[in-house]
C-alpha cells in the first residue's frame, strides 16, 4: 500500500505472520473459577461481534497467515452460532480448537461440531474430586465433565485436558492424571495457575509452597517415564517459582493474536488490564492495520522499549523481557524487566510473596469466585495490591 | 528382540501420519506444516516431501525410490529412514 514515492522506510522489519488466532467469543460463562484468567471488568467488552463479524475476522486473519484457530471464552459453547463459524473455519483451512467447560456440549451439538469439521477438544477439569471441581467453580459441572469426556473420544477427536493447579489440587496431581488416562486425553495439560485477573485477587490462597509443587513435578515425571507417548503431560510452573522470565506470547505481537468478544484486538489476552494500551478494535480497523501498524502491536515489539537490565542482556532474544502484564502489575510499569527474572530490581517482590506461602496465613479474604457481582465490585474499586 | 542391540529401534513398514496430526501448505509460510492440536510445527522441504508419502501404505523402500527419483539423487534411504524415527519418536508416526 504504497501511498507517496517518498513513504520513509519503517523502523523496523514488518512482522511476520498471526500464526495463532484466538477467537474469544464470549465472556459469559456458566461457571465461575477462582482462577478465570478473563479480564476483571470482562462486562465491558460488549456487544459481542455478530456472526458476520466472526467470520470476517477468521476470513482476514487467515488470509494474514493464521493456521491455529482456539474458540475460547468464556464458554464459547453458549453462541449458538458456535457450528456455523467452526465450519466456515474448517472452510477456510484453519485447525480449529474448541477450548471448552464441557458446559453445553450435548450429543446432538456434538455431532454437528464433527460434521463442521472441528479437529480438536479442550476440555477443563478443576480436580480430579467432585467436591473441589464443585467448589472451585462455584457449580455442579464434575459428571457433565466425565460424560463430556466420553462424547469427545466417541467423536473421535483428540482430546487435551486441561486442569489448572494451585495448591488446593497439586497434592492430587497422580489422581488428575489418573484420570485424565482413564478418560483417553491424549494430552493433558498441567498448568499452574499464573497471577493475573481472578487468580491474583486469590492468589494467597492458591499460590503453593516450592515444596508442593516439586512434590507435584516429580509425580509427574514419574508418570511421563511410565506411560511414555500415551497421553503427553505438559506442566507448566507458574512464573513466580522461576528465575528467568517465561517469553510471554513468543514475544508481543509476534504469533499471537486474540480478539475479545466485542472485536477489541489484543496481543495477549491480558493486554486489555496494561494501562495507556489503546487497543484497536476489528470494528473500526482491518486486521491487516491493526497487526501490522497499531500502536498497541507495535508498543512491545523487537528491543528498542526496552530499559534496563533487558536493553543489555544476552537473554532478551530468548524471553523478550517475559510478560509485560507481570512487570506492570509487579513493577508498576509495563516496559520493565519481569519481575520473575532475578537479575530484575523487583525481583525480591517475588522472592517475598513465595516466601509469604511458606508459612501458613490467617486467611484475611474469602476466595473471590468469578461472577457479575464481583466483577462490577472490582472493577469499581480497581486497586490490585499484594 | 533386544532393542538395546539395534543401532535404531524398528521403524514401521508402512509408515502412517497419526491421526492426531494434519499436514498441509501454509502459502503464507511457503511452507508445509504440520498442524496438532494447539500447535504447529513448520517443516523444511525434503521432511515434507517424506511425511506428505507417510501414508501406511507406501513403504520405507517406497518413499526412497519416489524421492530419488523426484531429486535426482541416489542413497537417500538413511534420511529417510532418520526422520521416520524421529518422528515416531515424536508422535507423528506410527
């Protein structure tokens, strides 16, 4: 798009292609988990895309390069629309992934899913036990899960579990993964829960001690040499037991894009809590321009944001500075090192808050659960402190 | 069998892309890639062109004949025989 002979060059090599699109296409949901890593104020990212303006996007993104195709949410099993854009996806030569509660997949919507061409099922689990499933998402959802489970592999698709952990379930880490082999995942994915959104406003009652988690790590490994290729175990630490940061996103606006429900584009589905990101929305914008030449794509992109220690370290090709959610929430300021990264100057910050879970606190708050009420609660509050 | 003694474990006869994997052109990439659930892995020429004849029911012997005669070289069967196992090793085949 050539627009004078004289268009200066731009400052930096244009990026390469959305490899990964995350379609988010509602925050709605019918359970409500501790952990939700969906915005606090999720309520304002409304009215939702319409499926014309779907499938638009999947039509744009793929022509930029997207192959990977995630329907998250929320549940994205509350659009009704959800077949129709699965399909038109398939159409266009996406792999799509349904990343799913199970909440509202029956037979028939099943079958019509397979017969779309939906290539793959995510399915969460919160415990490998109905009691804290239950209690965790504030539902009844344990035996739904389980017979949600048979339809996918009677579907014959593969089938990734996914189970957040925290320190409720890791001592049940051999059961979930029990579990997961008894219901035929063939992956099944072990992510500890990071401290973003919900899951910080908890975090004291979820973060675990290193103990259990090396407890949990090494049950897993058990596992990894026994059943070999048979269902794959990813375990994820969370970033606050690390010393380097994790290279969040691959890097910004490097392969990931995610679009919220209303159409607002985001480099990471956290972006929309980075304060001074104006983020730009499909509704106004191609999403050639908005890739390629929005501020908010190009705010974290390549080095030359970054401060010290980063701007000098041998390590910033390899994780970018880690997550710049993380530096804003720790750090107070997005363009600073992670946290995590021990040669950070807050680093100690995170050293403190481990520490903390090391000896057993009066429990100050109630777990906060993920619903309507505590959303405009939080939202109006806005004051995420330690 | 004592696997232990082979130089390479037994690679399969007929080898066959699992189920859980796709292949397919990314014009974008100009590249073959092969799609799993929640990834990608993008692959260079020659191991598209093995696994694009992975199959199951083309064999080993197959796949090296129609490759050599495709490149116009000879001798190929170890690469061939290299990234099948390394792609058993990985899932991709069986």
């Amino acid at each position: 798009m050539a627009g004078s002979a004289e268009t200066p060059a731009p400052p930096a090599p244009p990026p390469g292609p959305p490899l990964w699109l995350l379609a988010e296409l509602t925050y709605k949901c019918p359970l409500h988990c501790v952990f939700c890593y969906n915005p606090i104020d999720y309520g304002r990212f409304q009215p939702e895309l319409t499926t014309r303006e779907w499938v638009d996007v999947l039509t744009q993104a793929r022509a930029l390069g997207a192959a990977q195709l995630g329907f998250s949410g929320g549940e994205p099993l509350l659009r009704d629309d959800l077949e129709e854009l699965v399909a038109e996806a398939h159409r266009l030569g996406y792999y799509t992934n349904l990343i799913t509660s199970g909440v509202g997949l029956t037979e028939k919507r099943a079958r019509a899913l397979k017969d779309a061409g939906l290539d793959h099922v995510q399915l969460s689990f919160q415990d490998s036990t109905r009691e804290l499933n239950d209690f965790l998402t504030h539902t009844r959802t344990f035996e739904l899960k389980q017979r949600v489970a048979a339809l996918i592999k009677a579907h014959d698709w593969p089938m990734v579990m996914n189970c957040v952990l925290h320190k409720h379930n890791l001592p049940h880490v051999d059961k979930i993964i029990e579990m997961a082999l008894a219901l035929g995942a063939e992956y099944l994915e072990l992510a500890n829960t990071q401290y973003y959104g919900w899951a910080l406003q908890n975090r004291a009652q979820l973060l675990p001690t290193r103990a259990e988690l090396e407890a949990a790590e090494a049950v897993v490994q058990g596992y990894r040499e026994r059943i070999g290729n048979r269902c794959r175990l990813l375990f994820v630490v969370p970033d606050y037991f690390e010393e380097r940061p994790k290279a969040c996103m691959n890097g910004w606006g490097k392969v990931f894009l995610s679009i919220a429900p209303d159409g607002t584009a985001m480099p990471c589905h956290n972006a929309g809590d980075l304060p001074g990101l104006d983020l730009p929305n499909v509704r106004q914008q191609s999403l050639a321009s908005i890739w390629r030449d929005s501020a908010a794509f190009n705010a974290f992109r390549g080095y030359g944001w970054m401060q010290e220690p980063c701007s000098s370290c041998d390590e910033k090709e390899k994780d970018f500075g880690g997550c710049r959610c993380q530096a804003f929430l720790l750090a107070g300021d997005a363009r600073a090192a992670d946290p995590v990264c021990s040669k950070s100057a807050q680093h100690e910050q995170v050293v403190q808050i481990v520490r903390r879970a090391e000896t057993p606190q009066p429990i100050s708050q109630p777990l906060v659960f993920r619903n309507d009420a505590e959303s405009r609660r939080l939202s109006a509050a806005r004051t995420i402190q330690d | 069998m004592t696997e232990d003694a082979l130089p390479l474990p037994a690679l399969p006869a007929c080898p066959k892309l699992s189920r859980l994997f796709r292949l397919q052109y990314e014009s974008v990439q100009e590249a073959w890639v092969l799609l799993y659930p929640e990834g990608m892995v993008q692959l260079n020429q020659s191991a598209a062109e093995i696994l694009r004849r992975c199959d199951g029911r083309r064999q080993l012997a197959d796949i090296a004949s129609e490759l050599e005669t495709l490149f116009q070289v000879e001798g190929i069967r170890p690469q061939i025989d290299a990234l099948v196992q390394e792609g058993v090793r990985r899932g991709w085949l069986s």
